[in-house]
C-alpha cells in the first residue's frame, strides 16, 4: 500500500471536496474549535450548525461564556441532546478563563486536564486547532481504516489498534498530517459510509484492500440494540429540560412531574426518577419545591 500515494490523492480531495463548515474556515479560533468538537459529538453536523453559529455569536470567547451561569448554556444547548455537554463545555471555559488566559491550550496533555474532554477531543483540538501531528480517529475514520487497510466492511469495537493504523498512514509533514486526519473523518462521512458507500466516488478506491476482495460481507458482529428512546429514561428526562428551557422563572416541582408524564410513561414513578437524576447529575436545581437550570 502506498502510504504517500494515498496521502496525496486523500488530500487533494479533500482540498477541493470539504464540506464549507465555519469551523473548518480560515482564521476560526481555537476556541470555536473546542466548541464544534463538543457539539458534534454524536450529533449530526446539520443540528450543530445553528446551535454552533449562535453560541458563537453569544460567546466569542471562553472568559463570555464563563461570565454567564451554567444554566444558559444548558438553555442554548437547545435540542442538541446529552445536555451535560453543555455543563461541561461551560466549566471547561472557566477553567480555559482563569488558568490559561482566556486561551485555549495547544498541549494534548493539558487538554485532558479540561472538563469534558477526553482523548479524542484533546487531540483533534490540537491538531485541527493548533496543526499539531496526533492521530484522530473518529467512527467515519475508523470505518475508512476498516475497509482501506484491513479488508473489512466495517470496523470493529474501538481498541489502541485505531490509532496505531492511523499513526501508519499520517504524513510526516503537520500540516500535511492535519489535513489528513480531516479528509479521512470527511471521506467516511461522505462518501465511505456505512450504509450506501460511493465507491466510484472515492479518490483512495485504487489502494482499497475492501474493493480489491470484491466488497465481501465480513462486518464484526453489530453490538445490541440500545433500547428504544420512546418512553425511555431519556425521553422523560428531554421534556422536563425542555420546560425549563422554554420558562424564565423556576418551575413548581408539581409542573415539572407533570410535564415529564406528558405523552406517557412506562411506569407511575418514572416522572420523579428522571427528576431526580436530573438533579444528580447537575441539570438542574431544585429548591424549595421549585426547579430551575442551575
């Protein structure tokens, strides 16, 4: 397999095939960076671009977004889903305020030191914010490296592997290997899906072990089913944050009980489980028979 052939060809794809996302443009900070990495987190990229857009436009800066309560930023993370994301990314911002300058900071190992990020966002933060050489493997990525190097229709559980066959493929040069890693994410969102892959699209195809053995039918066994969101723990839990988020004062716990049996539940003290979780993990406050965003 020819690593700099594929570089070259994935590369120059990209450069003329990327998706025009505003966090990709020229000139955008290393803090709107940050933020995209949280928000597309299992999200799919046409829900973050107006919620992406409008935070940004709020909070320029990570010291704006730390000068506000948590609770805004819960109430502008919308719909997103897995608003803890949004308590996160506001404690990382008061943590980025008061202990790097307002900065974000380019250094894997401080990142991680951050709120809410992990191995992943700390490395594609400091490749795609800062042009530094790290692997980063998403699940478009992981799909791509499945099929272009090992023949597989799919890629398996997430293992160390994953990183050591993209550290394999990389370019030496860091602009070149951050260009990279973002053609590779690209091409497995756009072109090497999972489901209706273009093959015929694809500018690596002459190089792909999966194509070269006929496209066979060797996917890893698929992981369980989760269980269905309707009437879910989950699903409970949305409408009791979507009441809060439409509502400027505290609600009455008895409204908020309420709100949370709207559409039905799977047993009587479902509504107070999802309440009470919420409470635990920092969602919201309650006070007084009264709940708020904290």
């Amino acid at each position: 397999m020819g690593k700099t052939e594929i570089a070259s060809a994935l590369n120059s794809w990209y450069e003329r095939e990327a998706r025009d996302l505003p966090w990709r443009a020229e000139g955008a900070s290393p803090w709107a960076i940050l933020v995209s990495e949280f928000m597309l987190q299992q999200t799919q990229v046409e829900r973050v671009l107006p919620r992406w857009v409008a935070w940004m436009e709020r909070w320029p800066t990570p010291s704006a977004l730390a000068a506000e309560e948590p609770g805004e930023a819960v109430r502008a993370w919308d719909r997103l889903g897995y608003p803890r994301r949004a308590l996160w990314l506001h404690r990382a911002a008061t943590e980025i305020a008061t202990l790097h300058g307002d900065a974000v900071p380019a250094d894997v190992d401080r990142l991680l030191a951050l709120t809410g990020i992990g191995p992943y966002t700390a490395r594609a933060v400091s490749v795609f914010a800062f042009g530094e050489r790290h692997p980063v493997v998403d699940t478009n990525t992981r799909r791509v490296i499945a099929r272009l190097v090992h023949g597989r229709a799919a890629a398996g559980m997430p293992s160390p592997r994953d990183l050591a066959d993209m550290e394999a493929l990389l370019p030496e040069s860091d602009a070149e290997a951050a260009v990279f890693n973002a053609a590779a994410m690209e091409l497995g969102a756009v072109v090497c899906t999972a489901r209706s892959p273009r093959c015929d699209d694809c500018p690596v195809a002459a190089w792909c072990e999966w194509r070269g053995a006929g496209y066979p039918d060797n996917a890893p066994a698929k992981r369980p089913k989760q269980a269905r969101f309707e009437g879910s723990d989950r699903q409970v839990r949305g409408r009791i944050m979507a009441l809060l988020r439409r509502r400027p004062d505290p609600a009455p716990l008895a409204d908020v009980l309420a709100a949370a049996a709207e559409g039905g539940v799977r047993d009587p003290g479902q509504p107070r489980r999802a309440h009470d979780s919420l409470v635990a993990d920092g969602l919201v406050v309650e006070l007084d028979g009264l709940v708020r965003l904290p």
